[in-house]
C-alpha cells in the first residue's frame, strides 16, 4: 500500500475517534445541567413550604397581638362599667363587653386551629428538606461521576490528540491539506472505503476503472462524486 494512503487512512481514524470523544465531551455540561434540575426543583418546593410555615406564623403573631389588644379593651371597659350612671348606657356597655368576650373566644380558637396547622406545614417543610438532602447528595455523586468522567475523556483526546500530530508529521503536505479541506466540508469523513464498489461517504457507485486502481491502493484517487480519498481494504 501506499505509504501516504495508509498514513490518511491512520489520521482518518484517529479524526474519527477524536470528533466522538469531543462530542462527549461537549455533552456533559449539559448533562450536569439536566441532574441538577431534579436538586433545583426539590429546592423549589421548600422554598415553597418554608414560605407556608412563615405565612402561618405570621398570621399566628397577628392574631396573637389581636388577642392582647382585645383583652385590654375588655378589661378597660369593665373597669368603666361602675362609672355608668343610666341603665340604657350599661345596657349598651354590657353588649359591647360580651362582644369582646366573643371575640377574645373566637381569636383563641382560632389561634389553636392555627396552631395545629403550623405543626402540619413544619411536618411538611422538613420532608421537603429532607428531599433536598437526599436530591442534593444524589446530584453531587453523579456530577462528580460525570466528571471523572470528563477528565478521563480529556486524557484520552490529550493523547489522540498527539498521536494526530505525528502521524500528520508523516503526511506529504499538499496530501495532508487536502486531506485537512475534505475533513472540514465532508463532516469529517476525508478518507473513504470503497471496497463494496461504492464510497462510503456518497454512496456512488465507482466506475470499472476507478474501481480497479482504488483496489490496487498504489495512488490517491478520489471519490468522483464527493471528492473523499478512495481506499480498498481486504
Ligand atoms: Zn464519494
């Protein structure tokens, strides 16, 4: 074989393993991104409980202080009812503390009720961070995962990337820049197989002649309808 054709064919497969491993490696920011949304969401969804604990709070706080102003009016006003002097006026007096009374039973109802939901939202608020525990230790295993991952991708690359260097070295320059242009606009097929009659990147079929001296592997003949560099293999 000729010794330029079985360097392109080497080169060849070394820019083939080289374009997967640098798609792998550009698919793996995205794939952190993709983990880390599951984490992001449980995240969300505390946020969202935390937040429901801290309303109820505070309208706990308020009620509470509803509470005290409302006792104080009471004892205000029956420390008044003495002062009264006509009946209607006690009569009315007397309505508005009972109203109070009322009042100071319902807020202490409802701070009890409010109480009990309180106890519910924490229940619920620390199952969520809980979650967010678990979804954040689950993330953090698979990025760094992925990323060990990463790195032993980019030792390989490292390396295939050097072993491309030297073999180019090796490569008579008109081929190699030829080799380089077919590369670049055949989606990173330069050198294609021909041994079923037909180029593997196009899918033409060779003409009789073309055919026999790609065969014969001895020069660089190229692909008439793509204009990829033709081999024949065993
Ligand atoms: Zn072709």
């Amino acid at each position: 074989m000729l010794q330029d054709l079985d360097q392109l064919i080497q080169l060849q497969a070394l820019d083939g393993e080289i374009s997967v491993l640098e798609g792998a490696i550009a698919a793996i920011p995205n794939q952190i991104r993709t983990l880390e949304q599951q984490f992001v969401r449980a995240k969300a969804a505390l946020d969202a409980a935390t937040g429901e604990v801290e309303q109820l709070q505070k309208l706990r706080r308020q009620k509470e202080r509803e509470l005290e102003e409302a006792g104080r009016e009471l004892k205000k006003r029956q420390g008044r009812l003495f002062e009264i002097k006509t009946n209607q006026e006690y009569t009315a007096a007397l309505k508005e503390v009972e109203g109070l009374k009322q009042k100071i039973s319902t807020l202490e109802e409802e701070i009890l009720i409010g109480l009990d939901a309180i106890d519910d939202a924490v229940k619920i608020r620390d199952q969520e961070a809980e979650k967010v525990r678990l979804a954040e230790a689950e993330f953090l295993k698979n990025k760094q995962q992925r990323e060990e991952e990463l790195h032993a991708l980019q030792n390989r690359l490292s390396i295939l990337r050097k072993a491309r260097e030297r073999r180019s070295a090796n490569v008579e320059a008109s081929l190699l820049q030829l080799y380089l242009r077919l590369l670049k606009s055949r989606d990173g097929l330069a050198v294609a197989n021909a041994t079923g009659r037909s180029c593997e990147g196009c899918h033409v079929t060779l003409t009789p002649q073309l055919y026999n001296e790609v065969r014969r592997n001895e020069a660089i003949r190229t692909c008439e309808g793509c204009g990829r560099i033709l081999y024949w293999k065993e």
